[in-house]
C-alpha cells in the first residue's frame, strides 16, 4: 500500500466514524446529518477528483442528507473501490496467429 492510499484510507475511516456518530444524538443527529452531508460531498471531491469522485460525492451526499443510512461507510467504500476493486488490467503481449492461403 502506497502513503497516498494509506492516507486516503484513514481519512475516509476518519469521515465515515464522524457521519455514523449522528445517529448517537437523538434529534440533534438528524439537524448535524443537514450540516454534514455537503461537507462530506466537498471532501469526497478532493479526495477523489475526476468522474469517479463527482458520482461519489453525490452518493456520498444523498446517503449522509437521508434518515437511516448513515451505517454505510461509503469513504471506505470509494477507497476500495479505487484501490482493490478498479486494478487496470496490465498489458500483456499477445500472440496472434496469422494464416496465409498460398
């Protein structure tokens, strides 16, 4: 693991305990998740620039702002995605066999 993805890691561990925490505090929780979910779509943006992050930054935004989802960790989730799940394929040599007529 790179420093890059260990601190990626980290910090999505770190943003993922704060949005979980606003379920321990009845009714306040639900007013900080308002407070909370644009925040965590702006640090998804610059953890994870690009297409990838932008669609994660909405998911991240919708699932903070919505009542009841707030178990999901969806910064851990992105950094596996990005890090396991998304490997580009290494370019392997190949052999093609060509047939001639004569």
């Amino acid at each position: 693991m790179t420093l890059t993805e260990s601190k990626l890691l980290k910090q999505g561990l770190f943003y993922d305990i704060v949005g979980m925490l606003s379920v321990a505090i009845p009714l306040i929780g639900t007013f900080l998740d308002i407070l909370w979910a644009p925040f965590a779509a702006k640090k998804m943006t610059e953890m994870y620039p690009g297409r990838d992050g932008k669609i994660a930054s909405f998911i991240v935004f919708i699932e903070e702002i919505l009542p009841i989802t707030d178990f999901i960790p969806t910064f851990t989730l992105m950094w596996l995605y990005t890090f396991v799940g998304k490997k580009e394929p290494e370019n392997r040599m190949r052999t093609i066999k060509i047939r001639s007529n004569q």
